[in-house]
C-alpha cells in the first residue's frame, strides 16, 4: 500500500502511539489527502491551490479538505 511508504503518514501514526491528537496537518508535500488514523485522529495534507485547489478548514469542531 503506497499510505505505508509515505513519511507524513508513518510519522503521524508513531507520533499518536505517543499522544493523542483530534487532527494531524501537513502541508509541503502537494498531495491533497484526508484519512482516518489511530484513536480516530485525522490525518490532512492540504495539497495546494497551484495544481489541486486544495485547502483545509477549521469549523471550530471538524477539520475539512476542501477544493475551491
């Protein structure tokens, strides 16, 4: 599975064996990708608004990946 090679995923799956966290947010790679993690953390790399459009949004409660 290409998720397992990719560093910003394994480094967001060690960090949250160490301490819980809601959201995990990335950005400098400029691949857009939401996903579900351990403890039901969510893991965002906001892409970037050259090629993908891509950006997040915070409601207060919820993080989004968003394209405009």
């Amino acid at each position: 599975k290409a998720d397992e090679e990719e560093y910003q995923l394994i480094f967001a799956n060690e960090t949250l064996k160490q301490t819980h966290y809601d959201f995990i947010l990335f950005g400098h790679r400029h691949i857009p990708l939401s996903k579900k993690l351990a403890s039901n953390a969510l893991f965002v790399n906001l892409g970037d608004w050259i090629l993908h459009y891509s950006y997040a949004e915070f409601d207060g409660n919820d993080v989004s990946l968003k394209k405009y």
